[in-house]
C-alpha cells in the first residue's frame, strides 16, 4: 500500500433524493435472485388473506343465521373448520415472515459485496475527498437501514395489497354504500401521506448525511485517542462531539417528528369512518333499506379493519421506508463511483529492467499545484535518493511512479513504456514499496508478511523475516509466526510493525523499490542492523529512497533535493557538498546536531 501525504479536503456529500423510483428499481432489481421465493410468498399471502376474508363473512353469518335460531351443533361445527383454517393461517404466515428475512439478509449481503468490492477499485483521490467514518456508514449503518426495510415492507406490502382488493371487493358485495364512505377516508388519508412524504423524504436524508458526519467523528476520535489524551484535548473532543451530536438528534427529530404526524391523522380518519359506517348501517337496519344486518355490519367492520390496516401498516413505515431510500442513493453514490480502470491499451507487463524516467511531470491534488516539471531518470540497479522538507512533495513523486493519480502534465516511464498505458495489477507487482507508516492487518505475522508475495512458502516468510531482521522479535512472540495481529498491530511497537513491513519487502523481490523513510521508526542499533539488510535488498534492483536521515544515502548514485515541488538540486552526495547549497545545509544541520 502506498503512504498517501498531502492536502486531504474530506468531501462532504450532498445526496439528493431526486428519483425515489429509480432507486426503489434498483433496490428491488438485488431481489431478481429470489424470484421463485417471492412467488412462494405471494402465494402464501393470498391463502392467508382469502382465509381472513372467508373467516369474516362466515362471522358474520353466524351471527345473523345461526345465534338467533339456536343451530349450535352446526355453529360447533363451522367454529372448528374455522379454527383450523385460523391455524394452517398462522403456520403460513410464519413461513412467509421467514422467505423474507432469508431474502433480506441474502440481498443485504449483495449489497455490500458491490458497495465493499467497489471500494476497492475506487482511485486514491476518492479516499483523500472522502472521510473513513462516512463511508463505514454506508456500509454499515445505511445497508441495516435497506435490510430493516426489506425485512418490515415486503411481507406488509404484498399482504396489504392482496387485503385491500380482496377486502374492497368484500366490501363492495356486501354494501356499495358504506364502501363509499370507506373509499371517501382512505382518499383523504392518502392525500394527507402524499403532502408529508413530501417533506420527509429530505428529512431523512439530513439524518442520514448528519449520521454519516457524527461516525466520521467517532472512527477519528477512536483512532487518534493516545494524542487527544497526551494533550489534554478531551474537553474540546467531547465539546466537539457534542455539536455533531446534537446536530445528528435534532435532523433525527426533525425527521421522526414529520413522520409521526401519520399516525393521528390517520387514526382519526378511521375513526370517523367506523362512526360514519356505524351510524349509516343502524339507519340503514331501523329503516329497513339497503338489506343490510347486524351481521352485515359485523363483517363490514371487520373487513374495513383489515382493508385500512395494511393500509395503516405502509403509512406506519413510511418513515422507515424514506429512511431506507435515503441510505439506498448513499450507497448507490459509492457503487457508481468511477472506478480505476486501466487504459484501453493498456499492456500487460510481467518483467522489467528497471530504468525509471519522469518526463517533464506536473501533477495537481485537485486544483492546487504539487509537482512542478520533474525530471527524472535512474538506470536500472541505479539507487535514487530524495531529499527535502516536510510537505515537498518527495512521496507524492513516488505515488505517481505506481500511477495512483493521473499526471496533470509529463510521463512517468518504466523501460520507455508510459506507467498510464501499463496494467496496473502488472505494474505494482513490479513496484514493491515500504511506507514510512507500515499497516498491518488483523492477521498473522506469517500472513502479513506473504501480502508481498500469496505465492510465498513458510520457509521463505522465514527467510525475508531473517533478512529484516524481525526473526528475533517474532520467535519471542507467544505463537511466533503465527501470532495474530491486533488492529494495525498495536500489540507491536512501532519499530516491530516498520519491521515486518521491510520483511514483506523482501518477500515481494520486485525489481523496482521504493523506500519511504523506511528506517525512520526504527531505532540506531536496529538502524545499522537494517541498513546493511536493505543494502542486500536493493542488490541489482532500481531503488528510490526518501530519507530524513541522510547517513543512509551517502552511496546514493544519484540525490534530487526536492523543494516545493521542484528539483532544486541533483548530484551524488560529494558533487551536492561541493555545490555548499541547499543539500549541504540539510547535511551540516543533521551532523552538526549530532
């Protein structure tokens, strides 16, 4: 991996919720593997809705056929076939809640496969624009959000669709009169949803980009704790996070509190069509008119229940459903960020010499200029120094030779072919580079190790651990090389991690290598240890070296004094003495302090 140092301007993404039915297309297009399951779904849900159905109409004529006339054998009868029709209803329920959240966690898995898989061929300048902690919410907190929803919606959604037209034309059959005063609540209820998803649906986008903030927060607070602690920096740290928090409550209110207002109102519409219904049938039975009973109006409240339920079920979710489309165009935004991708010529490249040239290269982070005409040429086995002051640019020069960013102006060459027009799986396997901040992953010490090479035996991980000179500190180690590494392995020491990160140098024998400050975490005596260790390393390799200490490159064949971006100097170590310029102060300060 490469050490990326420089202006890092975090993108604070404006996601828009600008087409709730494309994005809901392609929610439901990661349901497409599922198909024959849903329509076992389906299936289940029209027996368990007919059997509601049926049920309620039977109730019904009991009441007005069996009660009054005393038919209690029968009525006996008709109650068993209904309770085991109430049962094998249950049981089908059951099975159908199950298909679904069988099928949401499996499209929930999909779903963060593309959003994990796309990050990992998204280009370094993303990961510069876009802060840790936000995109760990995408792929964490926002796909919960579509996995909640597909969970809760589906089952509701395809009940409630089958309810409301079975139960409307039960309705319709038994009284086209007080299913007219059913329809007049429903419509106003639907309009009063459609004004308020409205104003929702931009309120739990809020949440959802304030959420991404606030975690963005925690991953850099949790990471960087040892210096808010070394300085004292708690109170301003959890005033901080205090305002991001109460930031994140408040769109979290805002949006809740918009969605909630749902609820009231449609329970007051159902309300006053359970009254309007009630009234309308007793007229309507005193009268004598319309045909319709006690029974009659059993049912049809019965029925209208389970008509505006499924119906009061969606509106309950709208809330989650908004949430879910709001976290859904967040993680679409990942998933269609451009990727890197090589050239359409792009060659595939398996050896090299190693003859390195940068051609007149001008590079740029964004608008603001890094690199200014670098020239650039080491002959293969040649060893190439870099020198400068903090922020010069010497690492950024390095980024360009593996082409993590695009050039502004220039070309970087690897034996006279364009680095841009190479593979670039090929050409960072010909590139190996030692960070000055080594990672290390939750894995073994032998696993981290073979990263440089997959292919690498046991006996070979051994040997580059030798070469490092890390053998020693491993074998102390509880399992050895098989001890499992914490995060970043922080049971190692700094100069332990810089270690296992040389070892994974060697295991890689690549012909080209990048040195960045890889001694500048170790100590003297290891220091001298290392040195001769690198020296066997970079035998008959092209080798580009940025050190702070310049003890180490005395031997360089070739130092370019970076400064501002600019080659201000180049020359062996004795021809840049002899010049008594910028080099030579750079010299005389370190030696003169030592």
């Amino acid at each position: 991996m490469i050490n990326r140092r420089g202006p890092r301007r975090l993108h604070q993404e404006k996601v828009q919720l600008t087409n709730w039915r494309q994005t809901t297309r392609r929610i439901l297009g990661y349901l497409g593997f599922a198909k024959g399951r849903l329509l076992v779904v389906f299936g289940l849900t029209v027996f368990t809705t007919a059997a509601t159905i049926i049920g309620n109409r039977v109730n019904g004529v009991v009441i007005d056929q069996f009660l009054t006339r005393a038919k209690l054998p029968l009525l006996f009868i008709i109650c068993g076939l209904l309770a085991g029709m109430y049962a094998l209803s249950s049981v089908f329920t059951y099975f159908q809640n199950a298909v679904i959240i069988k099928v949401a966690q499996q499209a929930s898995a999909r779903i963060r496969h593309d959003i994990f898989a796309n990050l990992q061929r998204l280009p370094m300048r993303y990961f510069d624009t876009h802060d840790n902690g936000d995109v760990m919410s995408r792929l964490t907190n926002d796909v919960d959000n579509i996995n909640t929803a597909m969970m809760q919606t589906f089952v509701q959604l395809f009940t409630g669709i089958i309810s409301v037209i079975g139960m409307g034309a039960a309705m319709l059959i038994l009284s086209p009169l007080l299913t007219l005063i059913a329809l007049l609540s429903s419509g106003v209820t639907y309009l009063v949803t459609r004004a308020v998803a409205k104003v929702t649906q931009q309120a739990f986008v809020t949440q959802q980009q304030a959420l991404g903030e606030l975690n963005s927060q925690i991953e850099e607070n949790v990471s960087g704790k040892q210096v808010v602690q070394l300085f004292d920096h708690q109170a301003a740290t959890l005033a901080k996070f205090d305002a991001t928090n109460e930031t994140y409550t408040n769109a979290a209110f805002r949006a809740q509190a918009f969605s909630s207002i749902l609820g009231p109102i449609n329970n007051a519409t159902n309300n006053v069509a359970y009254l309007l219904i009630t009234f309308v049938g007793a007229w309507s039975i005193l009268a004598g008119r319309g045909g319709i009973t006690v029974g009659v109006i059993f049912t049809f409240l019965i029925y209208l229940r389970n008509f505006t339920g499924p119906i009061n079920n969606i509106l309950d979710l709208v809330n989650t459903l908004q949430l879910s489309l709001a976290s859904a165009e967040r993680i679409f935004e990942v998933i269609d960020a451009p990727r890197e991708q090589d050239r359409a010529d792009a060659v595939a490249v398996t050896t090299t010499q190693g003859n390195v040239t940068f051609d007149h290269v001008d590079f740029a982070y964004d608008t603001r200029p890094i690199l200014h005409d670098i020239n650039l040429t080491a002959k293969a086995g040649q060893m190439v120094a870099l020198v400068g002051e903090t922020g010069a640019g010497k690492t950024t020069i390095m980024n360009l030779l593996t082409n993590l960013y695009p050039l502004k102006h220039g070309r970087v060459l690897l034996d006279g072919q364009d680095v841009a027009a190479i593979r670039r799986a090929d050409l960072r396997r010909l590139i190996t580079v030692v960070q000055q901040e080594p990672f290390m992953f939750s894995l073994s010490i032998k696993e981290n190790i073979r990263l440089g090479r997959a292919t690498a035996s046991d006996a070979e991980v051994v040997e580059a651990a030798q070469n490092a000179h890390a053998d020693g500190f491993i074998r102390q180690l509880p399992a050895g090389y098989d001890t499992v590494l914490t995060e970043n392995a922080h049971n190692l020491s700094q100069g332990q991690r810089q270690l296992l990160s040389i070892a994974r140098a060697f295991i890689a024998k690549a012909p080209v290598l990048v040195l960045d400050e890889a001694t500048a975490s170790i100590d003297s005596n290891t220091e001298a240890d290392v040195q001769h260790a690198m020296t066997a390393l970079m035998q008959d390799k092209t080798s580009f070296v940025i050190a702070h200490r310049l003890s180490t490159i005395q031997h360089a064949d070739q130092i370019l004094v970076i400064d501002g971006g600019r080659v201000i100097e180049r020359g062996t170590h004795e021809q840049l003495l002899a010049q008594n310029g910028a080099y030579t102060q750079l010299y005389n300060s370190q030696f003169d302090q030592a």
